[in-house]
C-alpha cells in the first residue's frame, strides 16, 4: 500500500492528484454542508408522506393532509365572485342612469372597471385611455357611435370591422389605390378637410382648393356629410372636430384618403361578461365625462 502523503503547509492528506505542481487536499465536506443535506432530506420526505406529491398514472398521492391547491383556489375564487356578485347583479340589471348616479356604485366602477380596462383595453387605448395613433382617446368626448353608456356598451360588445356578426362597421375607401381620384384631386380634398377643422390649407392654391371642395362633395359627402360633420350610421368620423385618430397634418390627410383606413377593435361578447361589459362602458364614458 502507498504511503499517505501530507501537505506541508496544512498538514492535510492529499489525494495523490497533481497538476502543474499543484497537489489536491483531501479535504472532508464541511459538516454544515452536510447538516443541510440531511436536513433537506428528511424534509422531502415528510412531505412526500404528508402533501400530494407522486404521479400515479391518472392519478397522484394525496397526502396524509389531504390537501389540493387548485381545490383551495377554487374555493377562493367562488368566494371572491360570491362577493364580487353583490356588485355585479346590480352591474347586470341596474338602469345606467341608476349606476351613475350612485356614487357607492361608481367607487367601485372607477376602481374595478380600472383595472377590467388595464388588462383588457390599455394596451390600444393607453393606461388612461389618452390613445395614440390609430387607436382613438377615450377622454376626448369624440365618438363615432355615441358616448352614452349603453352606446358604449353596444361597441364594446360587437367591436368594430370585427368577426361578430353584429359589429360596427367604419371603413373608408382608397381613393388613390383604387384610381378613383388623382393626386391633384387628393391634395385638393385634403386641404379642403384641413378647411373644415378651422386649419390652414396647404400646398394647395385657391383654385385646387375650389375644386378639392367640389371633390369633397361628389365623393366624400355621401358618408361624411355635406358639412363634414361625420354619419353615425355609416361610422364616418367628424371632419370638423380637430379630434384625428391619425392625425390632422397634410400627410396623414392625404395618405387616408390614399390608401383607406379599417381600423379595428375586438368584439369583447363572449370574453367579458355582460356585467362586464356595462362596467367598462360606464368606467369609459366616465373618463370623458368633462368633455360632453
């Protein structure tokens, strides 16, 4: 048997392993290490006796304890909708006009309807409903289809350009795409609408001008109005309002006109509850409620 050789410096065994000069220590696991190795363990198996733990095909070990996690969430979620129902059954039946004139009813709309908005709504609309470019700002008071709440309710509801069969429709032809007017007809329109929301027209002389009016009314009116104050039945927006949900410069002007716009929201039916559904539509008109 080979001697046992000692490290000089420590005084420890080696465990005849060299490299480069550099010999390894035979030294032990430090006894902490092994406290919690034991002690994890020991732990392991108290729980697998006492917790659910081993699949057994379709089914698993219950556990001394008997205890289900999904069964405690379930309960917990019952629980909370049991106490969720005192609201949401005067939510699902109450008149609107009855909801917002209730301010215990409102407290609750403003703080549950927040956050029913954020998870569903902010990510086109903005966390308070300011908008952006192509998504419209709920806290204008502009609306295509009404701001009342059961208006509200109705497009949130069926949505817009969506799958329901019920859905609003708002689409807007591409009048250059499709050939039906020239550039130079296009610029005229465009500063014509430009006119109608008190702007300055650009790019244009008084005569293109003259004639983008002429335009207006041959191809634009039948939907917008001969004012250009918009047609609900047919989701025409408002010219005159200075509100845009792609903005009001010459450039996006004039690309709407170009090439269209079909704008979309989700029919929320099915998804949110119909309680639901009258919360978020008072939470928004709420939001916009300074400007009506």
């Amino acid at each position: 048997m080979d001697e046992q050789e000692f490290d000089p410096v420590s005084g420890r065994k080696t465990t005849g392993h060299e490299w480069n000069g550099i010999k390894e220590l035979d030294t032990p696991i430090p006894r902490v290490v092994l406290f919690f190795l034991a002690a994890g363990t020991l732990f392991s198996l108290i729980w697998w006796v006492l917790m659910p733990a081993w699949p057994l095909g379709v089914t698993y070990t219950k556990g001394l304890l008997g205890l289900d996690q999904r069964e405690v969430v379930t309960r917990e979620v019952a629980t909370a909708a049991a106490e969720r129902a005192v609201w949401t059954d005067r939510l699902a039946t109450a008149d609107f006009a009855e909801i917002t004139s209730d301010p215990e009813m409102m407290a609750y709309v403003r703080q549950t309807g927040g956050v029913l908005f954020t998870d569903n709504c902010a990510v086109c609309h903005g966390v308070g409903g300011a908008g952006g470019p192509g998504y419209p700002a709920l806290t204008a008071g502009v609306w295509l289809w009404g701001g009342a709440p059961d208006q509200l309710a109705e497009t949130i509801r069926v949505g817009v350009n969506a799958q329901h069969r019920e859905t609003r429709v708002s689409e807007m032809l591409a009048f250059g795409d499709m050939k039906i007017l020239s550039h130079d007809q296009i610029m005229g329109v465009a500063g014509h609408v430009r006119a109608l929301s008190g702007q300055k027209p650009e790019y244009v002389d008084a005569a293109a001008l003259t004639a983008g009016r002429q335009t207006f009314a041959d191809q634009c009116a039948v939907c917008h109005g001969a004012d250009g104050r918009g047609d609900a039945k047919v989701g025409a927006p408002n010219l005159t309002d200075r509100q845009w949900l792609y903005g009001g410069d010459t450039q996006s002007i004039v690309t709407s006109i170009q090439s269209g716009r079909h704008g979309q929201m989700p029919a929320w039916e099915g998804r949110l509850s119909p309680a639901e559904i009258r919360m978020m539509a008072v939470y928004v008109a709420d939001l916009a409620k300074d400007k009506r």
